[in-house]
C-alpha cells in the first residue's frame, strides 16, 4: 500500500528496542492491512506502545505536539501534508524520500544544498552558510533504509539534545505557506509585463 505498512511494523518494533515509545494513529480501508495493525497492537501492548484505530483530527494535533519525530515511510506520496503539519509543531520528519516527501522533507546530512536553493533561494551550490534542513530520509523500501534515517534521528536525539531542539525551532520556522509561491508568481507577472 501507500503508506508502507511493512516499514510502519518494521519502525514500531525498531523505535521500542530503541528505548523509544510509538503512536500509531488511523484506520487502514484494507481489512488486510487493518489486521496486520490490529496484531501488532495485540503483540506490542505495553505503556510504550499506543494504537488508535480512528480518524481524529483534534487527537492528531495533540499528537504531533507531543511527538520529537514522526515517520512516514510512504511507498509514493504524491503530496503529503502529514510531515507539514509535523513541523509546525516542531515534530522532526523522518521519511521515505519520494513525491511530495521529497520535496519538502531536506535530509540533515545529504541534502543541505537542495535545502538551501529550495528554501531560502541560494545559488550557493554547497548551501555554505546556510542550513534550511529539516530532517531524516531514505530511498529504499526494506527496513534496512528506514534504519538508516530512523537511527540517525535517533542518535541525534539521544546524542546531542541542544542539535536537535535547533532542528525542531528549524522545522517550525519553515513556510509552507503560498506565500512564497504568489510572490514568486507576481514577480514572473511582472517580468512578463516589461
């Protein structure tokens, strides 16, 4: 599917051994898939572990403010708004790098150039002096590449705690606004009309 449910188990088991604590939140429309998630519910129960089974848009936002990092291991992702609206609340993405993910997700040790050019418009190739990142990613689809991100992350948060609250004020501090777009459009108008 979609979301990539075998890297979703792969990342609860993962974060668990980790020392950390998982939320899934949301229902799959796939009955399969819906209980795959029902037994990794029953296998990881514990007061690390916490599995709802429902849209709630209220209890999505108490969780994103409550999260240090969220996964999406998303198999395509034409959009994405879910590690949009992680940042806001200064929860740090950890993603497959694809489609939407892709574009707006800047690995913190890969992609500090692309990060650079797309968010604060340097054509500074090596993004010198500039660090608009914003995150953890991987291309693969095994669970060998979410480790790569996902230990990363981890090792940051644990490792140096002061890097990784910069990391989160970096996240909150993006806009994703249309801002940035409309004006970049009314400044190509204008360039046109001359």
């Amino acid at each position: 599917g979609q979301k990539g449910v075998h890297l979703i188990k792969h990342c609860a088991h993962k974060t668990l051994e980790r020392g950390g604590q998982f939320v899934l939140l949301g229902s799959a429309p796939d009955p399969k898939i819906q209980a795959d998630f029902n037994a990794l519910a029953n296998g990881l129960q514990g007061p690390n572990a916490a599995f709802y089974f429902a849209f709630d848009e209220p209890l999505s936002h108490l969780i994103y403010a409550a999260c240090d990092m969220i996964v999406v291991p998303s198999m395509f992702e034409p959009c994405g708004l879910t590690q949009m609206i992680a940042m806001r609340y200064g929860t740090v993405p950890v993603v497959r790098s694809t489609g939407g993910l892709h574009d707006t997700v800047f690995d913190v040790d890969c992609d500090k150039a692309r990060a650079a050019w797309e968010m604060e418009g340097s054509s500074d190739w090596e993004g010198e002096g500039i660090d608009a990142t914003n995150g953890f990613a991987f291309d693969g689809t095994d669970g060998g590449a979410l480790d790569y991100a996902l230990d990363r992350a981890v090792n940051a948060f644990y490792n140096d705690r002061a890097w990784f609250h910069s990391l989160q004020a970096r996240c909150m501090d993006q806009d994703w606004s249309w801002n940035r777009p409309a004006l970049e459009y009314i400044e190509l108008y204008h360039q046109a009309c001359k």
